[in-house]
C-alpha cells in the first residue's frame, strides 16, 4: 500500500444537515422575503441602506481581521448577517452615512474586539443599533417613511409614524381615543400583519418574519424555547398590564418578530442550557412589556435582548443541564 | 411502543449488508492472535514458540479477576509470540499461529453436551473458560458482568440487539439466522442470575428480527430507531424507565445487558465446550467489493478479511474497526479481528474537516445522551482546567460521538474530552 491509512477520533462521520457557513446562509435567506418587502414598501432607497450596511460590515471584518493578525473569515456569512440585521433595525429614512457608523461599531467593536465570531458577549447588530440611538437619537427616530400604499386606516397625515409611536403619545397626533381605537381597528391589525405601516426597514412585515422563522426553526437553525418563552410571556404580560393596545395589536406591531425569531435567538449571545434558553426567552418578553407600557421608549424590543445577552454567562452558570444518573439531592447522605 | 431517551442522534443508517447472509470465511494462513482482547488484565501466554496447537487450546490464562482467557482459533504450531499492531492499543503482544490446514479441534469441543443439569457455578465456570467477553464492542468479561455481588438483585436480564450503529449488521444477520442459540444462550445467562425477567430489545428497523424472537415466545420490546439506543444505560432508561446513577452499574438498578452475540457465544461454550474463537463481523463500506457478514476466526487480519470479500475497490484511506459512530481507525491493514470486533469499514475516500470556532449553538447539548455540555468541558480541556472539565461530568461521558457529529464548528469533541478524561484519570493517580 502506497498511500498511508488516515487516523482520526470517531465519530467518523458528521451530519450533513449544515455547518456554520451553510447555516448563516440559510438565515439570510430567511430574512430575504422581508428585505424584497421593504425595498417595495419604503422604496430603493431601503435597499440601498442594506446594502451599505452590509458591505461596511464586511470590509470592517475584513480589515479589522487583517490588523489583528487573524485569518480573514467574511466568507463564512456572519458579517453579512449583522450588517442586514443592523439594516433592518435601522428606519427607512436615516442618512446614508448612518449604517456605515452603526455597522463598523458592530463590528469592530462589538464583534471582532472581543475575539470574534463565537466570542462576542452581546449581539453586534443590536450593540451598532444601541450606539446609533445614543448618539444621533433624532436621525434614529424620526427618520420614519410613509410607506407605499400603506397607512393605519383613517389617521391621514401622520402615515408616516410608526404605530407604537401612535400609540406611547397619541395626543401629538390628534384626539388620542379616536386613535387608540384606531389602533386597535381589525383592518389596523391586518395592515400590521401583512407589514403596510411604518417602521424600521425589516421589522413590518409580521408574517414574512413568521414564515422565515418558523422555517429556521422547522430546520433547526433557531431554538423553538427562546421564541416560544419571548412570545409567550410578552403576550401574557399584554393581557394583564395596563395598555392602551389590544394583544394582536402589541404582537404585530415593532420589531417582536425580528427580535424573537432573528435577534433574541442568536447562537452566540444566548445561554446554551435548555432551561437557559427558557429563561431567557421569557426575560426578553417581559423586559420588551415592561418598556412599551412604562419605559420612555415605545419600542422595547433591542434593550431588551441587549440586556438578557448581558446576562446570558450569568443564566448559564445558574443552570447547568441535568447529568444522566445524577442523583437530585445528594444532601441527604 | 416505542420507547426512548433524551438526546442522541439520526445518522444515516446505510446498513446495506442487512439482506446478506452470514458466511464463513475460509480459514486464513496465519492468526496472529493478541492476549489483551478485552477490557481487564491481558491473559498470561501459555505457549510457547514451537508448540503445536489445536482449535480451542487455551495459549492464554485469565490474569486476575477482571481478564479473560485466550484461544488457539486454528489449528496449526505457533511460529512466534511478538509485538504486532492491535487495533484498539495501537500494538501488542500477540501469539503468530501457522495454519496447518486440518481445522483439528482440541478434545471435548464440539461434542453435545446436556447443560440443563448444570449448576449455575458450573455454566458460570464455562463460560469464563470460554473466554467469553462482550461481543457489542467494549468486550467486558462476561463472567464478571454475571457475577453481581451478592446485594444486588437482578431482576432483569436485557439482550441487547439494538446494533444502533451505522453500517453494522453483524447482530441483526445473528438474529435472523440464529435465533434459537440466542435465546438459549439468553437463558443460561438468565440462570447463572437467578434473574425472573428476560427482555430482548430491538430496534424499530429490524423489526423482522423482532419478529423471529416474538415467534419464540420471548419478552421483545422494540425501540425507536435512535443512535445511541444500544448503549447500556440508554437502553435502560428506554427499556425500563430506570436511570443508572452516575458512576454506576447497570446491576445498581437491578439489570444486567448482554449483546445478542455473546449470549449466542454463550450457548455454543454451554453446547458444544466451544471457546470464543470466531465472531460475526460486517464488513463494509465503498472500499469493498463485496460487502459481507462473515464469520471470521479471532487473529485473522483485515487485509486477509478484506480480501475474501473480493478486495479493495479503489486504494483505502480509512479502515476502521467497529461503527463509523466510534469504531477506531487503524493505521495498518495488518490489524487482527478480536473479540471485541464488530465490523471492518473501508472507505476510499476520507473527508477532513477543518474546525470552526464554537458559535455555542448548543446542539452538542441537545443531543448528549448523557446530558452533558460538551461545548463546556471541551473549552476547559483546551485550557487544560480538568477540575473544572471533571466538574461538568467529563467521566460520564460515554463516547457516542452524538456531540461531534452534530457540531456545526466540525469541532472533534470527543477526541478533546477523551484526552480530558485520560488526563483527569492521570491526574488522580498522581
């Protein structure tokens, strides 16, 4: 035998199903239905957003990798995530040079800094997000378009709020009962759903993002816990506080299913037991209620992640999975 | 009712040799037979350079308690007893037989033997002497997994006919061909323990084999098609509801597990005074032309093996001995089959897979059977922290491979946790 016998550690075979380019990708592609969507609703110009958002990420990888000295890794699709992912929290009408700010901080900073890909405490598109609220609050918030053929039914003129803005001061737009009711309005609720209002580019549409996300967690890219906890306790917490919007309303309007299915449940940043992932699923839903009925925010969806990420290490330690075999109380020896 | 347990994984299952029979091998020129086959003691050599010896003569004693004898497999004289490679510890001391061509079986084997009367210390006697050690891989002796401590009730005696590994069908021809002796050899087992229940249990993938046994009128549980199911205390849990306590045995919770190899083994020692000289191995995979289940005598060497099923297809890159879940790959076709073996797979090509950072994605821990976090105790094995490794369980392991084979970082955990546990074991001796 001319060629020698290869020797590794079993097992000898791996799963097909992906590895973490394939799996990167796939999460794009989930989000792609949603990106088609806003560029309809708000215009090229959304695009345009995603797109410089998306290659600052890279090039900053790219560049950041090379001055640290490490292997340059933007093919594996993570950088192009956080760069779509930062896109889409961001609203349709900031300036351009916006993304380009948000998505080196992300990187950069965020990401690469703390050792990159795996190693990242937080999620660096809700960090480059978090960045850009603090420093150019006005751009990040009032920079909110009309969208094509979309407004909450009867509330002319002020298209182009977003509907939790609406709902936190509904006095700066006009008789706040008549636009509460509206709010909460069949045909508002289905304008939500299908994503005809206002808002940050990918956030809108509710249904593309269900679609995409139960897809990601049918092939098991997303963990059904972190969703199910996030969803669950945000709509127990919208039927016993006090707000002023119907449950469907509050499920279908801001950023929630983006945060949950594409955010929240990010490999990374989020705890790996499985009772982990229970609780910080459900932390992330009663934090996001918590700042829409009280905080000064409308929309609770960011810091909350941002805040559970922080406490992901914490979450772990305290829940260590149950070993095979192990006794429960060992104290009573 | 199927039954299950927590974790574990779906791999291809690629059994193509399930509708081949079992065939046996004609007796090869040379056995080169080592003294450690089994987990224990290495026998102590009987024979020497020179001597003349038959099938069934005894070459090696049992060493101790845990250890197991050894056995000519052919007949023929010894031509030397040096170091030649092993495909478990890499090389060994092994006892060279030069076939004479006879087949000439030592005195008393293979004669009829009425064993209803024995006692159990009788059948427990033959057994040892047969050198009957576990045949589903791990090659424990048998005889001392058949005497628990006086204590410990058994209550249940499980045969394990699982053969949850990919590409391995050595088990499930055994069934189908030879179910009368399995279940014989289940009942002397089932005798020797004194245990009042007797369940085999099978896979939902050969449930023809179910079949058969049901046919016997024997207890069958059928499992779920999961890997790994057939590991001890995985089927325990599934079969029985009963969880193994960390650092125990199955006999804690009053159960015994035996392959459906050994009981066969088993019944031809109690039969026929036929030691364990030959075993059932499937041999498989894109490097062999004919892919086969033969009955192969202990000693003789893959390339002999692999020859009789028509040789290689195109050049081998990877043979491995056992399951492509966690057989061992060898790196010399010189290996011997042993007891312990229960399939030779030849693949002629070999990916490598280039390890990622971990993205903590978790699904190491969602499919250990052990309920471990593999991800954890890999990063402490890295910064070389094996307090903290053996803290998160490190040495409940059992080595499945669920983890690594579902890692999407293609990271080789188990090859880190198994340095991991040499190394705390290491540590704790110091």
């Amino acid at each position: 035998m001319k060629e020698l016998l290869q020797v590794s550690a079993s097992p000898h075979i791996r799963a097909k199903y992906y590895d973490i380019n394939q799996a990167m990708r796939l999460v794009i592609i989930a989000l792609i239905p949603t990106l088609i969507f806003s560029t309809y609703l708000f215009g090229i110009r959304a695009l345009i957003i995603v797109l410089i958002s998306i290659i600052t990420s890279v090039v900053c990888e790219a560049v950041t990798q090379r001055m640290l000295g490490k292997e340059i890794t933007i093919a594996d699709g993570s950088a192009v995530l956080t760069g779509l992912l930062l896109a889409f929290n961001l609203p349709p009408g900031v300036p351009f040079w916006l993304p380009i700010i948000g998505s080196a901080f992300a990187i950069i900073f965020a990401k690469q800094l703390f050792g990159g890909l795996g190693y990242n405490f937080i999620n660096p598109a809700l960090a480059g997000r978090a960045f850009l609220m603090a420093s150019w609050p006005s751009a990040m918030t009032k920079e909110w378009l009309a969208p094509i053929n979309g407004t909450l039914s009867g509330i002319d003129g002020i298209t182009s709020a977003t509907p939790l803005n609406l709902l936190k001061n509904p006095s700066n737009y006009g008789d706040p009962n008549i636009i509460i009711k509206q709010l909460n309005d069949f045909t508002t609720i289905k304008s939500l759903f299908i994503g005809k209002v206002g808002g940050c580019i990918g956030e809108t549409s509710a249904l593309l993002l269900l679609i995409g996300g139960v897809f990601l967690i049918i092939i098991g890219i997303v963990d059904y816990r972190i969703v199910i906890g996030y969803l669950g306790s945000f709509i127990l917490l919208a039927l016993i506080l006090p707000t002023k919007g119907s449950l469907l309303f509050h499920l279908f309007s801001g950023g929630l299913f983006l945060g949950a299915f594409f955010m929240a449940t990010d490999w990374v940043t989020s705890p790996i037991t499985k009772k982990g992932r229970w609780i910080f699923g459900i932390g992330c839903g009663i934090l996001t209620m918590l700042i829409r009925v009280w905080g000064g925010y409308p929309e609770g969806v960011s810091y909350s992640i941002l805040l559970m990420n922080v406490f992901t290490p914490l979450i772990d330690r305290l829940t260590k999975e149950r070993i095979f075999g192990e006794i429960k109380k060992e104290r009573k020896k | 009712m199927a039954k299950g347990f927590s974790g574990g994984v779906h791999p291809p299952e690629e059994k193509h040799t399930e509708k081949t029979s079992i065939e046996a091998m004609p007796l090869p020129k040379r056995v080169y037979i080592p003294f450690s086959q089994h987990t224990g003691k290495p026998a102590r050599p009987l024979v020497e350079k020179g001597a003349e010896v038959k099938v069934g003569t005894k070459i090696g004693e049992a060493d101790g308690f845990i250890s197991s004898p050894v056995h000519s497999s052919i007949s023929g004289k010894v031509v030397d007893i040096k170091r030649h490679p092993h495909p478990v510890v890499g090389e060994s001391l092994c006892c060279i037989i030069e076939s004479d061509n006879q087949d000439e079986w030592e005195q008393g084997v293979k004669v009829k033997q009425n064993y209803e009367s024995l006692t159990r210390e009788e059948l427990l006697q033959i057994i040892k002497d047969a050198g009957i050690v576990g045949l589903g891989g791990a090659a424990f002796p048998t005889y001392v997994k058949l005497s628990p401590p006086k204590e410990k009730k058994i209550d249940t005696l499980i045969i394990n006919g699982c053969e949850c590994e990919p590409m391995l069908t050595a088990d499930h021809r055994l069934i189908l061909e030879y179910p009368m002796g399995i279940i014989e050899g289940a009942r002397i087992f089932q005798r020797i323990l004194d245990a009042p229940r007797l369940i085999f249990a099978v896979e939902d993938n050969k449930l023809d084999a179910a079949q058969i046994l049901k046919k016997e009128g024997v207890e069958v549980v059928i499992l779920k098609t999961k890997y790994p199911q057939g590991a001890e205390k995985q089927l325990i849990k599934a079969v029985l509801n009963r969880e193994v306590p960390r650092g125990g045995l199955p006999m804690d919770v009053g159960c015994v597990v035996q392959n459906v190899g050994t009981a066969y083994a088993a019944f031809q020692a109690a039969k026929y005074r036929k030691p364990l000289i030959d075993r059932v191995v499937t041999v498989t995979g894109d490097g062999v032309k004919e892919p086969k289940n033969l009955l192969v005598r202990i000693g003789t060497r893959a390339i002999d093996v692999i020859n009789h099923c028509g040789g290689y297809t195109n050049p081998p890159k990877k043979i491995i001995f056992g399951g492509p879940m966690m057989g061992i790959a060898q790196f010399s076709e010189e290996v011997p089959v042993i007891k312990g073996t229960s399939g030779i797979i030849v693949w002629t090509s070999s990916p490598t897979f280039q390890e990622g950072p971990c993205v903590r994605c978790a699904s190491c821990i969602d499919v250990c059977p052990m309920g471990l976090m593999p991800t954890e105790i890999y990063k402490f094995v890295q910064n070389r922290n094996f307090q903290e490794a053996e803290k998160f369980g490190a040495l409940d392991c059992i080595e499945c491979g669920c983890c690594a084979f579902s890692c999407p970082a293609k990271i080789p955990l188990v090859h880190y946790i198994k340095f991991g546990k040499a190394e705390i074991r290491r540590l704790k001796q110091k």
